[in-house]
C-alpha cells in the first residue's frame, strides 16, 4: 500500500485532467474553481486506500474516487448557498464569488458529472457502483432537510442529530469505501464491513467538524469559526449543553439561539461559554473518541492482514487529532 499522501498526490494529478477549462465558460469555471480549493481529499482516498487492501490496483478506482470528489463538492456548492456561506476552505464561495443562479446549475452540472464516471466500469461493477451512489445521493439530501427542518425545532434529540449527521456526510464516507471494495470485486460481506467502517469513521469525522466549527483557528479551518451558533444549528455541542445545562444555562442558551437580532461576536462567545461551562464541549471530544473505536473494531472483523489494517486506522487517528 501506499502512503495516505501519495494516494493524495496521485488523485490529485488524476482531478488536474478531469478538472480542465471547458465551454460554456460559465457553467464549468465555477466548477473548477471549487475543485481546485484543495482539501485533503479525505474521500477519494479512501476509495483507492479501499481497492487497494483488496489486493487490486488502486488505479483501477480513480474513476469512483473522482465521482465521490465531484458529488461531494457539488453538495458543498449548494449547501452553501442554503447556509449563505461567505467562506469555503478559505475563499469565497462560488455563490458569492459568482451568484446564486451560477452556483445552482454548476452544483446540477458536478451531480451528473459524478454519475457519467461510473460508464467506465463495466456490468455487474457499474451496476453496483451506481447502487450505492443513488442510495447514498439520496440519503445525502434527506439529511440535508434534516439540517434544515432542525433549525426551527427547539426539540431536537440527540439521536435525531445523529441520524441527520449519518446521512448528511457518513454515508459518503461509507459509500467511499465501499466503491473501493467493489472495484477490488471484495465479498458483499467485506464490502458492507468496510461501508460501516467508513460510516462510523464518517460520524466521528462530521462531529469534529462541528467541534472545530466552534473551536477551530478561522485561518486553519477554512470557514467562519462559529458559523453554526450564527446559523442556529442544533449540533452536538448545543443538544448536549442542554442536556447537562440547569435551568439559567438552558433558558439562556435558548435565548441566544431564538434571536437573530443579537450582535453576532458577543453570541458566539456566550454560546461557547455555556458549552464549556456544562461539560459538553469534553463530551464532544468523548463522543469523538467514541464513533472512532467503534469504526476500529468493525475494522477488526474485515478479513485482511493487520497490515493493510494499520493505515485506515492511522487515518481514523489523524481523522479524530485534527484541527482544520
């Protein structure tokens, strides 16, 4: 196998030919400006890391890896339009960059660009290939409008929040991998392990991404450090604030996110503040911690060496230490 930053190299060149100037100019300009933010390319990597560990060449699966790539930034593209989202991995959005109109049918373009990949791919693999990505598509949107719907609800469970993380961005992870172990032609049962690897991994990864929301460095991060306290979102940090919070805490807590008219600094900082006074900014960090040992040992069960093993479980490492 090779190194997670060799896999990255290599896609990367691969994601340099695909993501060519093109007419018209501005349908495909948004697209390649967004393609070419950067990123870790965190799941084409897995894919390829996938097909690999199932003894077959990993080029094999560039194809799946560039189609995860392109849907995933296409939902990028038209989440942040719905979230108004001046920043993206530290430049404009393509919606502020061009405008709205642009960024809703450059994201339709990257959709069925994804889907147009997997022609490469022959019979029973094509077949499989778009199963999965439907599945996963759809599943992305559902989770989405969970997003959506929960901003207005000051009822929100934190099972409910886990769902919607699932299906808003685990199940891509999941679905990376699986792409993987279907190019490598793995068993249904490998293939169905390493998707549960790779969505419980996904989970652990969306809930640092709303811890970082909150905590991170804004110029390491890429994005608005707390945009999700401006937007009212119902993450992690707030259903668990509530929950250990006492009366005062909760009622202000409630108060800060049921009024827009308040000065957006000082409402991040107070925001913050109940998180750590009630504990559930270290029950983030726990919960973390959590989904990725639970990621490990389904990586346990799947029947390859310990050594092919041992670079997913150092990129769920990295995963759960990071901070950008």
């Amino acid at each position: 196998m090779l190194s997670i930053e060799k896999y990255q190299k290599a896609f990367g060149a691969y994601l340099k030919e695909f993501s060519t100037p093109k007419e018209p100019n501005n349908l495909y300009q948004p697209i390649q400006y967004i393609l070419e933010l950067g990123g870790k390319r965190l799941r084409p990597v897995l894919t390829l890391m996938a097909t690999d560990i199932f003894d077959e060449r990993y080029e094999k699966s560039l194809d799946a890896a560039l189609a995860v790539e392109v849907f995933h930034n296409f939902s990028l593209i038209h989440d942040d339009i719905m979230d108004d989202a001046p920043l993206r991995r530290g430049h404009k959005t393509v919606h502020e960059k061009w405008d709205i109109n642009t960024g809703i049918l450059s994201g339709d373009a990257m959709l069925i660009l994804a889907y147009q990949l997997f022609e490469n791919y022959e019979g029973d693999t094509f077949k499989a290939l778009a199963k999965i990505f439907s599945k996963t598509a759809l599943e992305v949107c559902e989770g989405q409008q969970y997003d959506i719907d929960f901003e207005t609800r000051n009822d929100v469970t934190i099972p409910e929040y886990i769902k919607m993380i699932e299906y808003k961005t685990a199940v891509l992870v999941g679905a990376a991998m699986k792409m993987g172990a279907i190019v490598a032609n793995a068993s249904i049962e490998d293939q169905n392990k390493i998707y549960d690897f790779g969505k419980n991994l996904g989970i652990a990864f969306q809930l640092q991404d709303d811890y970082l929301d909150a905590y991170g460095n804004p110029e390491s991060f890429g994005k608005q450090v707390g945009g999700d306290i401006i937007e009212n979102k119902k993450t992690y940090l707030f259903l668990k604030a509530l929950e250990l919070s006492d009366t005062y805490q909760s009622q202000e807590l409630l108060r800060l996110y049921n009024n827009d008219n308040l000065d957006i600094e000082d409402k991040i900082i107070r925001t913050k503040q109940i998180f750590d006074s009630t504990g559930a900014s270290r029950a983030t960090k726990q919960i973390i911690e959590a989904y990725t040992e639970k990621a490990f040992r389904l990586l346990d069960t799947i029947s390859i060496s310990s050594e092919k093993k041992a670079p997913l479980k150092q990129f769920g490492i990295e995963l759960m230490n990071r901070n950008v």
